[in-house]
C-alpha cells in the first residue's frame, strides 16, 4: 500500500486549480442510463470513485470511453442493458445504489447490492426506498440486496424525512421518465442536486425547483444525448482554503464558485482570515493568530460535514477553545484518536468534540479511516513539527485529484511512497 509522508512548517503559497466535483459527476454519469444516446460528460476528476461508476457502467453493458477528464458514454446496442448492480462494486462506493432510480424508471427493474463506503454512519437506503414506493415500485429486500421492479412509476408527492442528497438523486432520476408530476418535498438544497438537474434538463428532462427544499419534475418519454460540463468541486475547494490558512498562506484558488462555500467563508472570516472573492477564484491571505470559531455541521446552505474534519485542524491552532457539533452522520469524528496521536488536544461528548487550541503537533505515522479524515490528517501534517507518515491513502485517492502534486505547487514537502 502506498503511503504519504509529510514534512511540516513550510507556508503555502500560489495557486491551486480545482478540478471537477466528485459528488456531482458520479450521479451525472449513473443519470446516463435514463438515456440510449451518446452523452459527454466534461470536467470529471480522476478518482477511484470515478473508476468504480465508470466500471459499473461499463459492467450494465453501457459503452464508456474515458480521456483524461472527459468521459463519453453510449448504450451499447449488441448487448442487453443488465439491471444488477453487484456487491462487488458496490461495496467499494455508496454512491453505487444510485443506479436503482434510472434503472427502475426505464427499464422497471433492478436489483442494487446494498451499499458500502466510507465507515463514517450508518447511512441507510430506506429513505430511496421509501420514495421508490411512492412512485409505484414493489420493494424486496433479498440476501443483502434491494429488488425493485414495477410496470411504469407514476408520479407522486414525497415528503423526505431527511433532505437526503443521494435520496433526492435518486427519485429525481426515476421522476424523470415516470407517469404524471412528482414533487420532492423537504428535498437537499446542496449544489450537486442543481448540477444533476441541469444535467438532466440538457438531456430532455423537465424539472423546476433545483436547489430549494421543494422540486418538482414532470415525467417524458424519452431522454436525449449532450454535452455538459460538471462543476467544480467544493470540498476541495475548502480543503485548500483551509490548507492555506493553517500555514498562514497566501493562496490563489482558481476555477471554484465562491457561492457555493459562503458558510465556509464566513466562518474563515470571522477566524480573523482575510477572504477575497471573485466571480470563479478565492484569495486567501492567512495569519498568524486564528480566532476559534464554533461550528455546527448542517445540510446545504449550512456549514458541510464534508469539512468538518479539517476544520478542527484549523481550530486545533487557533488561540483558544471552539467546539464543533457533527449534526449529519452520527460516527464522523474517526479522525479524532489520530489528531491526538499528533497532539491535538481534543474531547469527544457524543455529537460535539471541543477544541482546546494552541496545540503543538508534532509528526507521527497516523491511520486514514476515510476520505474526509484522510484530508484532515493531511492537513495537520502541513504544520506538524517534524514528519507524519499517513497509511491507508487509498481513501484520499477517491475523491482528491493530484493532491500531493497540488500541495507540492503551493510550496508543501509532500510526496508518495509504496511499501
């Protein structure tokens, strides 16, 4: 297994590109088996992840041909579409049950492992599930597996318990081609769910409502190719912007849209971070002292859960105690034990951990359990005395594009080893 070793202390400095959003471009390229004709899909970041959906599309006899950052994708017309998304490709991204709704809604049948994953919650499907019997589908639950089939869905009004991101993908893709008006009520606002709809729109769908807490989508009998370009990823974008402000940097990050990260900004703001936005690039000018900065992770708009992990390497600086409440996944704080490894000094009680900053990190090999943590550690060893030596880097490969080689532009000692 590949490992990163980190020499810490060294400012950050330049710019950084963003590449294209990870969680916009899987249900994009899984939101292709509504249609048989040629799709192109631009900007899609190469991760693990996107190797996995792309061989799941390719394992339904749909035919992918990827190139760097563009991935064609065509229906296959010698071979049978296949319904059954296998445990063995599922188990390696949750993202994976998304097939269940595109599926269902044009061929009226699937059969979908239930998910893996990042080990951060235990994230259940009943929410999908739920959904699917709205529309009409028939649910078996089945030596691990979700089998859905129905005659054609019909349209309906869901009211999420959960404004669910990838609930809402997945009855936005099966609303699509069903039978009359859906409205998804209590829906997830995050700029994800907009990128598919206009994703989908471009390819013949009718939707009103992306990115309030109320969409509403009008069923057609057909969907069309095209050519869209995925946005640029968020998280990454605070990954880097707090990367610069822990090593007191001053960083240029290009192709992001700021709006998407204004609870992110404001909180770095008010850290005593200076924040200037233009319409596709971020500035930040970091200092010396860091103010803490309580946060409370919430669904879109509110602060993401997707950054709380490196959050806390920012307050665990700062120049006093902060607390951090995780409102989304109930295990999300994995990371922990690590951090103290490296002599953070951190508290967890249940949801909240609190932050007693001024902390003196100091490297020491720690353990990824997951994509976000895996960042975080990143992160601290960027301003850890000495070397940390990360394992298990494999998490960080699928969602973060070029990230030693990005770190390495911006002035960080950073670099990959294999065992």
């Amino acid at each position: 297994m590949d490992k990163i070793i980190i020499e810490g202390g060294y400012s950050l400095s330049g710019e950084v590109n963003i590449s294209g959003s990870k969680n916009s471009a899987l249900p994009i390229l899984i939101s292709t088996i509504l249609t048989d004709e040629r799709c192109i899909i631009k900007n899609v970041p190469e991760l693990k992840d996107i190797e996995t959906a792309v061989s799941l599309l390719a394992y339904m006899n749909k035919k992918v041909i990827r190139k760097k950052n563009v991935v064609e994708i065509i229906s296959d017309t010698k071979k049978n579409i296949k319904y059954i998304a296998p445990y063995d490709l599922v188990k390696k991204m949750r993202a994976s049950f998304l097939v269940a709704g595109p599926l269902l809604a044009k061929y009226g049948k699937a059969e979908v492992s239930l998910p893996g994953g990042c080990a951060i919650g235990v994230r259940p499907v009943d929410i999908h599930i739920e959904g699917f019997k709205k529309l009409g589908a028939n649910v078996e639950l089945r030596n691990g597996n979700v089998i859905l089939s129905c005659k054609k869905l019909s349209g309906n009004n869901i009211i999420l318990r959960y404004p669910s991101v990838g609930a809402t993908e997945n009855l936005i893709m099966a609303s699509c081609l069903a039978k009359g008006k859906t409205i998804i009520k209590n829906s997830a606002r995050e700029p994800e769910i907009v990128d598919l709809c206009n994703f989908l729109v471009s390819i013949g769908a009718k939707i009103v409502g992306a990115g309030t807490d109320s969409i509403t989508i009008w069923g057609v009998d057909k969907l069309y190719g095209t050519e869209y370009t995925v946005i640029p990823d968020r998280i990454e974008t605070g990954t880097y912007l707090i990367a610069g402000a822990i090593t007191s940097g001053n960083i240029r990050i290009r192709n992001c849209i700021p709006k998407h990260l204004t609870s992110v900004i404001t909180k770095l703001k008010r850290a005593g971070l200076k924040v200037i936005c233009d319409t596709n690039s971020i500035t930040l000018i970091g200092k010396k002292k860091i103010k803490p900065i309580d946060i409370v992770t919430e669904p879109y708009p509110g602060f993401p859960t997707d950054l709380q992990a490196q959050w806390m390497i920012l307050m665990c600086i700062a120049n006093g105690r902060s607390i951090i409440k995780e409102s989304v996944f109930e295990n999300r704080f994995m990371h922990v034990a690590e951090l103290q490894r490296l002599g953070a000094k951190l508290h967890i009680s249940d949801d909240t951990v609190i932050v007693e900053g001024n902390s003196k990190l100091i490297g020491a090999p720690v353990m990824v359990s997951d994509l976000r943590a895996g960042a975080a550690l990143v992160l601290a060893g960027l301003v850890a005395k000495g070397k940390t030596i990360i394992h298990r880097v494999y998490h960080l490969d699928r969602g973060y594009e070029n990230l030693e080689q990005k770190l390495r532009n911006l002035g960080a000692k950073i670099y990959r080893i294999s065992d």
